[in-house]
C-alpha cells in the first residue's frame, strides 16, 4: 500500500513540475533556450585593413555585447574562406554562417540581384542609400531565400573605377586590347566586353596574381579596396569612370537565423542595420583617403568629364534589357521609379 501511494506521489509531481515548465517556456522556446550559445563564422575576402573587416568588427562588437555574450562572431578575412562564390556556397551547406559578398557573384542564385550591375545606375551614394534601403532594395534581398540565403541589410563597397597597366584611359577608345578582369558574372563580360576590352571573369581572391603574372592588364574596384589590396604595385594608370555602385548584400544562413530565439534574431538584424551606418561612413572616409594613397604610391589618374563618362555608358548599357529580362520587367520598372523620385 506504501509503494501505491507512492508511486502516486511521483506521478503527480512529475505531472506539475511538467505543466510549471511548459508555462515557463512558452510558445516559442526562446526563455528555454537562454543557456544555449550560438557562434556566427562570418568571411569575406577584403583584406584586414579594409573598412569590411572593420563592419565586421563592429556587428561583432554589437552582438556579443547585446546578447550578453549568448552570440560570439568569428571573422575569417583575406579570402581565409575561399572566395566569395565559395563562400556564398558554404552558406548554403551549412560550412559557414554568414559573409558579405559583392553582389555580382550573388546573381548566380538570384536573377533580381542583376539589378545591381546596371552600368551608371546611381548618380551618387545618398541616392543609392535610398534605393537599396527602400521596397526595391528589400525585394531583391528576399530573393535569396528561395536558394538558401537569407539577406539581413545592405553595407557598402563604393562606386568601382577602372585600372591598368598598358596606356592611361580616357575614353572607350583606348581599351582596344586589354585584357580585363570582370566580377563572375557573365553579364559583367558583355558589358566590358561592350566597351572595347577583352574580359574575362576572375575570382576576387586570384585577381593580385592575374594581375602580376600578366594573366589581365586590368581590373575595376572601389578605390579603398584597391589600395588595400596593393593593386598599384601591378597597375599604373587609374581612370576614375564610377561605371558601377558596388553594394556588399550581408547574408546569413537562414537555417542558423531561424534556429535562433526570436530575442537574438532582434539582435542579429539590429547589428546589421547598425553596422551598416558605420560601414557607409568608413567608406565615405576611406574612398577619400584612398584616392590620395593611390597618387603617392605613383599611379597616375584620369578624371573623366560627364560627356566622357556618357561615351562609356553608352557602350555599357546593352546589357539594360537583358537585366530587366532577367530580374523581372516589373521589379526593373520599380527600380527606374524609385530612382525617378
């Protein structure tokens, strides 16, 4: 009888203990999970002196500090990771969690990020801000998740100019016969290849060796990254064309994000729109600086006028209703309002 009733005794705790812990929990788990820690394995292929490996360090700074060290963020630069296609795809398996790549290579998983790669796009920064932070910007974003990425904000890599080693370029007249490296996307190629180079795509990572060895004669980047980079120990001649605004999309993987407590999602995505204020002005800063740097390192500089800057457009544009046709007409339509406002 003793064993009876106390085996009575057992169910019914059992029974209370269980019913005070579902309440505790609630619907979504998050108050169960406050004892788990998460680590976010972020790469990018900038080099450590780069103002991307500083946005890093700030969305670092914000999510461990916000999530009470429950977050820890791992920062792999320099390409530690693979290049940027390689990392994109190893977000997708599930080998790493997050990156900001160039948007160019992104396009392979998502046709709306072609947008991105309209030549002469955005007259200046404030107006790209505008755009990318705006419903366009968000719908191209929301495109990833269909091939496993998720797009939390859009920092910035800034307006890419054109370099080489073989005569100073004024005009589209002058690229007869260089060889030039393109983003991995082939509508880049045809773009370039448009305007009178022989181009050819080259993975961001190889592109110092290519450069060195004679592989290309040329190659476009934003200013701050060209410097870090060290591209004027193989490249004597800058042309300043602003042919392109380079955004870096930072994505995540979303199998990681959805796993997280809805309070560490806020956090995540908190640091990203954070950080991505401080991004935009160490790129400000730095495309400033870098130009300087460039000069006194001996690269000599063109600076195109608007009617020069228009003869490049005008060969590069051929690829404006390929794009539409392939980011959708409507979403392309969006895109030329938002500018037109």
């Amino acid at each position: 009888m003793k064993k009876i009733l106390f085996l009575i005794m057992v169910v019914g705790m059992s029974v209370m203990i269980a019913a005070c812990s579902s309440e505790t929990s609630g619907d979504n788990g998050a108050e169960a999970s406050d004892g788990e820690t998460f680590v976010i394995k972020a790469g990018h292929a900038a080099s450590q002196d780069n103002f991307q490996n500083a946005s890093f360090e700030k969305f670092k700074e914000l999510v461990e500090e916000n999530s009470d060290g429950r977050i820890e963020v791992e920062i792999y630069p320099n390409s530690q990771l693979g290049g940027e296609r390689e990392m994109i795809e190893a977000i997708q398996l599930g080998n790493l969690t997050m990156a900001a790549p160039s948007s160019a290579p992104l396009a392979s998983f998502s046709n709306e990020m072609l947008l991105w790669d309209l030549p002469y796009l955005f007259p200046d920064a404030e107006t790209a801000h505008r755009v990318l932070d705006g419903e366009v910007g968000q719908k191209v974003l929301d495109s990833l998740e269909e091939n496993g990425l998720k797009g939390l904000v859009y920092w910035e890599n800034g307006f890419r100019h054109f370099t080489n080693n073989v005569r100073p370029v004024s005009s589209t007249d002058d690229l007869g016969g260089i060889k030039m490296r393109t983003l991995e996307n082939p509508l880049q190629v045809e773009a370039w290849n448009a305007a009178g180079v022989n181009a050819t795509p080259i993975a961001f990572n190889e592109l110092y060796s290519a450069l060195q060895q004679g592989t290309v004669d040329a190659q476009e980047t934003p200013l701050a990254l060209m410097y870090n980079m060290k591209y004027y120990e193989v490249q004597d001649y800058l042309t300043l064309t602003e042919h392109m605004y380079s955004p870096w999309p930072v994505i995540i993987s979303p199998t990681f994000y959805d796993s997280l407590p809805e309070d560490l999602q806020q956090v995540v995505f908190d640091a990203a729109l954070e950080s991505r204020e401080y991004n935009r002005q160490l790129s400000a800063n730095d495309e400033a600086a870098a130009l300087q740097l460039l000069v006194d390192e001996g690269m000599e500089v063109v600076e195109l006028t608007e009617e020069e800057k228009a003869g490049f457009k005008s060969k590069m544009e051929v690829v404006y209703e390929e794009i539409a046709e392939k980011a959708g007409q409507e979403l392309f339509d969006d895109l030329m309002g938002e500018l037109n406002q």
